[in-house]
C-alpha cells in the first residue's frame, strides 16, 4: 500500500500546532477538552462525530464525564500525522470553542 502524500514533516506539525492551541504532538495529535458539563462533553462527541462522518477521517475519542480525550493519526499512512489530520484538529477546535470546551492538559 502506498504511504499517502500529505503526510506531515515533524517541523510542519510544529508549525501547524502553533495554530492549534488545544493540540499537541505525541505521536499523533492529541488533545484533552474538558467542557461545562457532561451534557455538553456528549454534545461535543456527536459535533466530533460528525465532523469525522463528513471528512470520512475518524479520530479516537474517550470520555469522561465532562472531559473529551481526542487522538487523531492516519491509519493509511502508518499512523502518521498528516494535512487530513490538522484540518480535522481544526474543525475540531472550532466546535469545541462553540461548546464552551477548554484545554484539560498542561
């Protein structure tokens, strides 16, 4: 299988992170959200899922009463971080913003 060709160099993950405040780099991007309420962390997880149904991108999402754990790679590309996987981070970031959702890890 080919390795797809919008997988992301290490300093131009760095470069995107620096546009996404929520996120980091350890392996795969990563965040931690937590929100308002548990009504709102699940309202959130069905924004985050749509938002992968439409992208037909699928991140990896644990929650946890009023906290979303979110780690989003490639499987097409070796679980390599690619341009697919910021622009879901993006839309991600935006949804959670609108949710009221902030950054849980330090």
């Amino acid at each position: 299988m080919a390795v797809p060709d919008d997988v992301l160099t290490r300093s131009k993950i760095d470069a995107e992170l620096a546009t996404l405040p929520l996120w980091r780099y350890a392996g795969e991007l990563r965040t931690e959200l937590k929100c308002p309420t548990s009504a709102a962390a699940l309202a959130l997880f069905a924004a985050i899922g749509e938002l992968a149904q439409q992208a037909n991108h699928h991140p990896d999402v644990d929650w946890r009463y009023d906290t979303l754990i979110i780690a989003t790679s490639s499987h097409d590309a070796g679980g390599q971080v690619t341009a697919r996987d910021i622009a879901l981070a993006r839309r991600i970031s935006a949804a959670a913003q609108e949710a009221g959702a902030v950054a849980a890890h330090g």
